[in-house]
C-alpha cells in the first residue's frame, strides 16, 4: 500500500513537470512587469496575486498534491477495510487521483487566467485602444451622423492621421445645444448640424504648433536685453599705450574690440520676436483646432448667457451641468450683446481658469490654453460665417470679368465662319496640277499666332492703290491682281469699296 501511494505522487508529479516548464517559460515576461507590483502588494493582496516566481509555483503545487494524497490514503485505509481486493482499489485509487489533478490543473488555468485579467486593470479613458474595433474606416463611408466625442477606430486613425478625419469622410456633424439655466437631468436637447469643412478637418499637429508659437513670439514682444555700441562706451579713445620698443603688441583704446570686458564686434540690442505666417496658414489652423475640438468632445454649445442672478455659485452650478466635474478650463465665448448680461459678466469674474471672450477675440493661442470652449448659439453663427466668408475678404479665390464675378461659358463656334477658306481649298484641289502656281501660292502665305479667324495671313498685301484721279465726281482705282484664283474675292472687296464711296460721295 505504502509503494503505490509513493509511485502514484512520483507518477503525478512527473506528470506536471512538462506543465511547470512550460509555465515558467511563459510567466518568465510578466515576472519582469510586475516584480515590483507583487512586491509592495499587502497580505490581503498577496492571497490573490498571481505567483510568477516558477519555484514558487511548484512548491504550491506540491503541497497541494500532498494534502490530496494524505487525505486519499486516509479514503483508501478505508476501502481497505471494506474491500479485500487491495490491487483493484490500487488501480480505482490512481485513476482518480489522475483525473483529480487533470481537474486541478484546468481550475488553476482557468484562475490564472482570471487573475492576470483582474491584475491588468485598464483605465476607462485608455480602454478604446484595447477594444476589437467592429469596423475600419474607408474613404467611401456611407453617411453617418456623428456628434463630439464620436469618432472613427483608432488603428486608421493613428496609421493616417495627416490625411484622415477623426470623424470619417461622409460624416453629418451634430452638436447639441443646451439649456444654460436648467438642471442636470434636462432632456430638452436640439442639434444644429455643422459643415464638415470646418469641423470634420484632419487634425495636423505640425500646423497648430506652428500658429501656436506665432502667438506665443508675438505676446513675448520686445527682449529686454541691450548692449553698447562702440560710438555709445563711455571713457575715452585714445590710444592706451606707445608700442614703440616695447616689444609687444600694437594696441588702440583700452576697450577696444575683443578685449576683456570690451565693446561688443555685434551686440545685443532689444529686437521683436515676433515670427512671420501666412494669413492662409492661421485660417487652416483654426478649423484643424475646432475639429480637434469637435473629436475630443471639448466644444459645446448653449442657448445664451442670459441668467438671472449675478451670484457665483448658479453659475458655477451650471457650468458643471455642462462640463462636468472633471473639467479644469473653459473659454466661454458671446457674440455680443444680445446674448449676454451683466449678470453673467458679473459671477464669472472671480471663477478661476474660465475666461470669457467674444468671437472676435478667439484665436488658436485662446482655444488651446483652455481644456473646454463653450459658445452660445449666436457665437457659433458667427464664427462659422467669419471663417466662410474670410477667402472672400482677403480675395483669394479666382475673379472673372462678368457681372456676377462667376466663370464665363465656353463661347460656341460661329457657323460657317470658314466658308470661303473651305471653297478656296476644294477648287484648288480640283483645279489642275501646276508647280509653278503652287509654289507661287506657298510662298504668298506665312504661319501666324495672331488669332485673326483662321490660322493663315497674307505675306504681302494684294490692294495696291497705285494711282487716284478724279474725274467729275468719279474716283478710279486701279488693281493689280496677280492670280486668277483671286479673282472672285478680290472683286467682293472692291465691291465693298465701292459701295462705302458711293455713300460718302452721297
């Protein structure tokens, strides 16, 4: 009895040797990542921590498959007494022994597996970056309305985040507008819809840090630091000493250039610090800040700044309605007015980290100092107005010479325009092969640019006036045509000429 219980704890714990190994190998990395945590855990803690060390682990092991075989020695003593047949109660005995720990081991997995997803808690604002998404973004979207905060898988945004909205292409942007003065569970919310070139822009880090610090040069202004020049040191100019048979170097005045505690080749003077930008580039900036804005779920929208008493505390009250109590700073921005009073202007004077500010104020400098912007409804009018109609102000776009300033149409070809170039062409196609004449007619005509109505001119002009009598009241021109082929058109001008004299005669 004593040798079969001693090879059945042999044969169970070779058994699981493999499994020990194989657990060693893969705990070996997570030992590394939480050594520290699982040594500051307390007692409490250290029950329901996962043990990396693989020593550890086996010793566990082992004390448990010993307190298993002692207790099943003890069934066993038992059967013994009941049963005769001591090699089939052996073989019942290993058989469940084996079955047992097979248990054992899927329930230590199983609890395994449960502490390392317990141990390796997430933080809520993190835990989309762990998520499967359901679907990846694509370029050719169907339309979706989506409203801050709402914004696409975060895999395809990370890879593409240059080029890609954080909303996605084909998106309807909504932003909900609130109540000022109302209680937290307020449900009377409307939505005004937003155009998706101002708020649904890719967000370019590079071009907000670069208006960032245009702001930031030009609020730092003028240095403060200033050197002499050389005409501005005090004392004199004469030279400091003879060089002649002193053995040294020549010398001019003492603080002269390049000498200790001397004037400055180039020094320092007050200069502005202010950067030069591109109009263009701050107009792109801020809508890349707003969209930025809009995927954060950091801009919202109220009906107006109308409240009805100056005290503090309401009107903090009713920020947190809309913010939150997680939020550290909001720019509250009016358009005027009309949609605010002096109420509002009163209790949030003293509120630390909220500023207000009308729309012509708000720039990118104001929007990424403060963590929330909050605009009334008439504000928002403005601001997406301004930044429509900006390109228009500073005439960026193409002009055109028409009344409506719009592009003119694409003029249509006069018929027949080029009837008697066409007949020409066909009656010298026609007519009888001559070289002479042809060269003749080659040589007449010369490639033009100018646009005349077709793409050939006379080389050299064919009226020639040579002679002009007057007879009575009749003017006599004499022509000198010099081919036949000629004839026809060179008689429809005289014609003309004709004609146009008579009546100036007349």
């Amino acid at each position: 009895m004593h040798l079969t219980n001693k090879l059945t704890k042999n044969i169970s714990f070779f058994y699981h040797v493999p499994l020990f190994q194989k657990r060693k190998l893969t705990t070996f990395a997570l030992r590394k990542k939480y050594i520290w945590k699982n040594n500051t855990h307390t007692k409490k803690n250290d029950e329901k921590k996962i043990m990396t060390c693989s020593g550890d682990f086996i010793e566990k092991k082992k004390k448990n498959y010993e307190w298993e075989i002692e207790r099943k020695e003890e069934e066993e003593e038992e059967e013994e007494e009941q049963d005769e047949e001591c090699s089939e109660n052996d073989i019942e005995v290993m058989n469940k022994e084996v079955a047992c720990n097979i248990n054992n081991d899927i329930k230590i997995k199983e609890n395994n597996k449960i502490n390392v997803d317990d141990d390796i808690s997430v933080c809520d604002e993190y835990k989309f970056l762990f998520e499967r998404p359901k679907h990846f973004a694509h370029i050719d979207d169907e339309p979706i309305i989506r409203r801050p905060g709402c914004i696409i898988d975060i895999k395809t945004l990370l890879r593409n985040n240059w080029s890609f909205p954080a909303v996605g292409f084909n998106s309807k942007l909504e932003i909900p507008i609130y109540k000022f003065e109302a209680d937290e569970n307020d449900d009377n919310i409307k939505y005004i819809s937003v155009p998706n070139d101002i708020f649904g822009l890719p967000i370019r880090s590079d071009i907000l840090h670069k208006c960032y610090y245009f702001y930031r040069t030009a609020l730092a202004g003028y240095t403060e630091r200033m050197q002499l020049y050389k005409w501005e040191w005090p004392g004199s100019t004469k030279k400091y000493r003879s060089q002649k048979k002193s053995g040294k170097a020549r010398m001019n005045w003492r603080k002269t250039c390049g000498r200790y505690l001397g004037v400055k080749n180039h020094p320092i003077r007050p200069f502005d610090q202010k950067t030069n930008i591109n109009r263009k580039f701050l107009w792109k900036g801020m809508k890349i800040l707003l969209s930025a804005k809009f995927a954060q779920d950091q801009i919202k929208v109220v009906d107006n700044f109308l409240i009805k008493s100056h005290k503090t505390k309401y009107t903090v009250k009713y920020l947190r309605n809309i913010l939150g109590k997680n939020c550290n700073s909001a720019l509250l921005v009016h358009e005027g007015k009309t949609d605010v009073n002096d109420n509002f202007l009163w209790a949030c004077a003293n509120i630390a980290s909220v500023k207000r500010e009308n729309v012509e104020g708000v720039n990118i400098y104001n929007l990424l100092k403060y963590r929330y912007v909050v605009f009334t409804y008439k504000a928002l009018k403005n601001i997406i107005y301004e930044l429509k109609i900006y390109p228009y102000k500073m005439k960026w776009l193409p002009t055109y010479a028409t009344p409506n300033n719009t592009q003119a149409p694409i003029p249509e070809k006069v018929k027949n325009w080029n009837f008697l170039w066409l007949e020409k062409k066909k009656r010298n196609n026609f007519s009888k092969f001559d070289k002479e004449t042809l060269k003749k007619r080659i040589q007449e005509w010369k490639w033009s640019s100018d646009i005349k109505g077709a793409l050939k001119v006379f080389k050299k002009k064919i009226l020639k006036k040579k002679k002009k009598k007057k007879k009575k009241g009749v003017i006599i021109i004499m022509l000198d045509i010099k081919d036949e082929y000629k004839l026809q058109d060179e008689f429809i001008k005289l014609r003309r000429i004709l004609i146009n004299i008579f009546h100036l005669l007349i």
